[in-house]
C-alpha cells in the first residue's frame, strides 16, 4: 500500500512538473513575440500552426516524418529536412496545406535518407554561429530572423526593416564556414506601431481671449 502510494506522489509531482514546464515554456515564448516585430497574436498563431503540421505529420507517418523540420514565421510555412520518397514529400506539402492560417508554403524537403549524427551537429552549430554572428550585426534585428540548417543549407525566415538589411542578413549567413547555400525566405515589414502612437492626436486648446465691451461714458 505504502508504494502504491509512493508511486502516486511521484505521478502527482510529474504531472505538476509537466504543467509547470508548459507554462514556463509558453511564457518564455510569448515574451520573444513581445521583443519582435510581429504582434503576440501573430506570434501565438504561428506557433499553434506550426506545431498542427508537426502532429499531422507525425500522425501521418512518424518515420517517414521523423526529420521533417516545420518554421512558421507570419503565416509562411518552411518545410525542410529529408524524406523517404518524392511521394513523402508531397504529402507533407499536402499536409501543410491543409492548416487554414497557411498563407504560402516553401518546400525544402531533401528526398534521401535520414542524416548522421556528426550532420546533425555540424548544422547545430552552423545554426549558433549564424544567430551569433546576425545577433552582433548592428544592421540586422537578429530576433526577428528564423534559422535553418540542412546538409549546410541555411533557410531563413522571418521579417526585415529594409532591403538592406534583408541582404545583410543572407550575406552573414553566407560566409558561416560549411554553408553551401543560403535561401531567404525572410520579407521586408515595417515594425508596428505602438498603440499611443496610433491614436489620434488630440485638438490643440487654445485659450481665447474675452471680447472686448464698450467703455461706460456716462450715458
């Protein structure tokens, strides 16, 4: 009796572990969308999409899917990654698709076998030293630039403030040592307004001076 209830105590203190995880996690994730240039709300949308793809994948065909990477950054979807067949591929699109906020999906999907581990932590770090080198760039808001790296395929997502720092941020990425290629998916978006900013401003008071009366002369 005594473990049962021991074991009880454990179960009650993951499932409190897990909740509260979940909820360090999505507070942390909401404070990134409060630092970047989409709204919480877009932030929150992405995020809820991207991980419907993720499980309809997975649904669909754990193994074929297992390495199929998803990124949404304002209703654009970047699928990359490898799969088993040409057919796999397709149907992760398909998939993809099938999700109502999807604005545009890019497929990047490789069709071939999974990578090594050694690949796998050769784009870790290829990753690191992108995010390192956009987050010291002063022409680039690193935090609102999405990474990928497959086989040294750099994919990058999110928003820029200018073309200029639209190319910067390719161009960075381009000179990381193992990069073979760099496609920018990221577009040109004027950060929103703040909401003083947005209102309207209110009518100047301008005090006026009372009307001048006739001088008493007497009659």
């Amino acid at each position: 009796m005594r473990v049962f209830a021991a074991f009880a105590v454990l179960f009650a203190a993951a499932g409190v572990s897990g909740c509260m995880t979940a909820a360090i996690g999505t507070a942390a994730s909401v404070g990134v969308y409060a630092m970047q240039d989409r709204t919480i709300g877009e932030g929150i949308d992405d995020a809820a999409a991207s991980n419907q793809v993720k499980m309809r994948l997975l649904a669909a065909d754990s193994a074929a899917f297992a390495e199929v990477d998803v990124e949404v950054a304002n209703g654009n979807l970047l699928l990359s990654g490898a799969a088993p067949t040409a057919e796999h591929r397709q149907a992760a699109e398909t998939i993809a698709r099938s999700v109502a906020t999807i604005e545009h999906v890019y497929n990047e999907i490789f069709v071939g076998p999974r990578s090594s581990f050694v690949r796998n932590a050769q784009d870790e770090l290829i990753t690191a030293q992108i995010r390192a080198r956009l987050t010291a760039s002063p022409a680039v808001r690193a935090i609102n630039v999405n990474i990928e790296t497959f086989h040294g395929n750099v994919y990058l997502m999110g928003t820029a403030r200018s073309d200029h720092e639209l190319r910067r941020a390719a161009e960075i990425a381009s000179v990381v040592p193992g990069v073979r290629r760099v496609v920018s998916f990221m577009q040109v978006r004027q950060p929103p307004q703040p909401y003083y900013a947005q209102a309207p401003a209110a009518p100047e008071y301008r005090a006026q001076a009372p009307e001048a009366t006739p001088a008493d002369d007497g009659y």
